[in-house]
C-alpha cells in the first residue's frame, strides 16, 4: 500500500496541482511530474521551481528526484504549473512509473 505523502502527490498530480514540502530539511516548492518506484522505493521526479536546495536551485527551476519517505509537511496547492520542455528526455529517478504527467 502507497503512503499517505504518495497518494497525496498522486492526487496533486491528476488536478496539476503545485506541491510544497519539506525536503532534507529544505523547503521546497514543485510540480510532480513523474511518479512511482526506484528499487521498490517511492520515488518522485518533479521541477522544483521555488525553495532551496542543497545543490543551489538555479533561476527557473530545476528537476529534482526525491524519496516519498524523506519528503515532510507536504501539501498541494493550487497556482501555475512549472515544467521545463526536456520533461520527456530518458530519466533514472524511476523505473516502475506508476503515473506521469506530460507538459
């Protein structure tokens, strides 16, 4: 069974829905764009376009994959929604994509 912070992407996801949650101790502001597993894991690759970053976050924003299992104090919010056009290119946050949103 998914996690409450899964299901609660998931359903950010299907209303393209901003999420806003606490990372490795960071806030963070992102767009969920691929959902699912890494080695029976949950993961989830979204565009972070607002927040911090250990890594810096450049202007614009940037993809982050992050563990569903580290991510703390998360909610949806409605606003616009942020992706960048290499959406599409091969990725190697998750191998079991359970659900991903184009553009």
């Amino acid at each position: 069974m998914n996690s409450a912070i899964y299901q609660m992407i998931r359903t950010a996801m299907e209303g393209r829905q901003q999420v806003h949650c606490v990372y490795k101790g960071l806030d963070r502001a992102m767009c969920p764009h691929t959902l699912g597993y890494k080695n029976g894991m949950e993961k989830v690759l979204g565009f972070q376009f607002a927040g911090h970053s250990s890594k810096g976050l450049p202007p614009g924003g940037e993809w982050r994959c992050m563990f569903v299992d580290e991510i703390e104090q998360a909610s949806a919010h409605d606003g616009p929604w942020h992706t960048r056009d290499d959406h599409l290119r091969p990725q190697t946050c998750v191998d079991e994509i359970e659900y991903e949103v184009y553009a």
